[in-house]
C-alpha cells in the first residue's frame, strides 16, 4: 500500500492525454474549416489561442480522468491488501464488502476471492480435521500391538493368541493406509484413467463376494438391474465405490435379514441408478450427509459404530465421474444409499 501507485499515475496519463487530445483534434478540425473563436481579450491568446478555455479544457481533463484513474485503480488496491493477507494465511479476510456497492468486473473478481477464500478455509479445516482423525485412528490399533508385546514379554498370555493378535491389528492398519491413500487420491483431485466398463457386471461380481462372505453371518444379499450399462470410468475406483456400499449394508444390515441392489436406466438410457438398502438401524435424520464424512462416528447409546473410510470414498469415487451419491432412510427401517452414475465420458471433474 506504500508503494507508488503507478496504476494510478498511468491511468490518469492516459485519460488525461486522451481528453486532451480530443480537444486538439477538434480544436484543428475547426481551424482548417476556417472557423475561428469569436475575438476576446488579446492579453488572455497565446498564439492566436485563446488561453483561458484551454486552461479550463486542461484543468476539467485532470479532474474528470484523476476520478475515473482513482474509481478504477482503488478497488484494485483493496484485492491486493486482502491477497496478501490471504497469503499470510488470514483467509477469513473478505474483501466484497470494501467495493462499496460496486456492479461491475471487479466486484465479481472480489466475489470469486471471496468464494477461493472460503473454500480454503474449508479445504484447512478438512484437512487439519482428518489429519486428527487419522492420528487417533492408527494410534488405537498401534496400542492394542504394544499392549499385544507387552504381555508376551511378561509371558503372562499365550503366545499363539497374542501372535493372532498382532496379526490381526496389522492387517487393519494396512487396510486402513490403502483406503487414506485411496482417499488421498480423490481429494487431491488427480486425474483418472477412463476405459469402456460393463457396470452391471462389477455389480454383480460385487454382490456375489459379499452374499458370499455375508451367508457366514446369517444374511444375504440379491441383486435386480438391467443386462448391461458399459460407461467409460476407472473400473478400480467405481469397483470400490460400489464395493463398499455394499460391504457397508452387509455389515450392518440385521442378522437374517436380505440386503437388496437395485439398479435400473434413466429413460435416456445415460445415466445409471444403484440403491442399495439394508434393514439395519440406520441413522439419525441429521447424519444422513455426515456419514460420507472420513471418520465419522454415529454414536448410538454408550457405543458408537464408526463409518471410517469406505462411504467417503464412494462420494469422492462416484464424483470424480460425474456422478451423485445420497443417503435416505429405507422404507421399514435400515438405511438406503442411491448412485447415480453417468455413461458420458465427457466430464472432468472440477
């Protein structure tokens, strides 16, 4: 702000030289008509140009283009006094409200700083938000293998137990880094890998392991959809998306009970619609967007059910293609997310 306003300066050069000019011209276009100004005071003519409406030609050239120089450099210096203190890292800095009512370019400049500011602060507190989560996730498995040491090094536990143990909660932990890694992907917004893919026939891939795996705890799962929806998507991230969607409804779906999928065609035939419903306890009405969050924790009574990772990565998933994920709650009971993918490969997620 301490600097020369060199804007200023040239804009005013330029307004005032333009006036000027303008004044000139018709000042010599009247001269080689022959049209002279009418006779004054002689001692006010310099050269046979009468001083005093020159003077004031001048003078109104310099005020009018000084105002308009100060009405379009001013504003300008207030988006450079909110950038820098948004590079400072103060992005709770607005600078829409010093336009002063302004309706032009520069006030929908402001409006856009505004919006980037806003979703920074966001994107930060996103991250410093699963930066915390992540930290106290990996800390729980991590305790559990050192209290798994411990108590083999005291020899107070069976080793094959604690072996199983330790075992287990290393598998966990590398399950959980490849899905942070997964969702480090989606949200760094990096670009994917596009080919023709058969989404029915990773649907029922899908469902068939999960009623698999699921009959071992007394439930199942059955599939309804059309014969075939071939999209150009990456058929890893759609596979994950839809992976575990499903895994999520099987795991909390009630003991005997059917997880249904159902997917059918838009009547345009270009988008494709998955719901998959449980009957499982669902969730409150104000956790429906939440759950898609990474970490999110539904607590119900004195425990809690944690959602984790694989609902967040099915929204980046489905997303990054163009596509919509919701969470409703099922008729009866039990929770019901809809996928709305699109066939087009002409989207690039922004």
């Amino acid at each position: 702000m301490a600097q020369p306003k060199l804007l200023f300066r040239k804009l005013l050069l330029v307004l005032s030289t333009c006036m000027i000019s303008s004044i000139g011209l018709t000042a010599l276009y009247l001269w080689l008509l022959g049209i002279t100004p009418p006779p004054g005071d002689p001692l006010l003519k310099v050269s046979g140009i009468p001083l005093v409406p020159a003077l004031i030609a001048v003078l109104a050239s310099l005020v009018f283009g000084g105002g308009l120089a100060w009405y379009l450099s001013r504003p300008l210096e207030h988006l450079r006094w909110g950038l820098q203190r948004m590079a400072q890292g103060r992005l709770d800095t607005r600078v829409e409200p010093l336009m002063r009512g302004r309706r032009d370019e520069i006030a929908d400049l402001a409006h856009d700083i505004d919006g980037m500011a806003v979703q920074l602060q966001g994107l930060i507190a996103a991250r410093d938000r699963l930066l915390h989560d992540v930290s106290h996730e990996l800390r729980s498995p991590l305790s559990r293998i050192q209290a798994a040491i411990g108590l083999l090094k005291q020899g107070s536990s069976p080793v094959a137990v604690m072996i199983e143990r330790v075992e287990r909660e290393t598998l966990r932990l590398d399950a959980m880094i490849d899905e942070m890694l997964t969702l480090h992907r989606l949200t760094a917004a990096a670009p994917i890998s596009r080919n023709a893919v058969d989404v029915i026939e990773l649907l029922h891939d899908i469902t068939a392991d999960a009623d698999f795996e699921g009959r071992a705890m007394n439930r199942s799962v059955r599939i309804e959809s059309p014969e075939s929806f071939v999209a150009h998507v990456d058929g890893e991230l759609v596979y994950r998306a839809l992976e575990n969607v499903i895994r999520n409804a099987v795991k909390h779906t009630a003991e005997g009970s059917v997880v249904d999928v159902r997917a059918r065609l838009h009547a345009e035939g270009d988008r494709l619609e998955v719901v998959v419903s449980d009957h499982g306890p669902g969730v409150p009405p104000h956790m429906l967007e939440a759950i898609f969050e990474p970490f999110v924790r539904i607590d119900q009574g004195e425990s809690g059910r944690g959602v984790g990772l694989g609902l967040a990565i099915a929204r980046r998933a489905v997303g990054a293609h163009g596509g919509t994920i919701v969470a409703s709650l099922a008729t009866g009971g039990g929770l019901s997310i809809r996928i709305e993918l699109p066939r087009s490969p002409n989207f690039y997620p922004t």
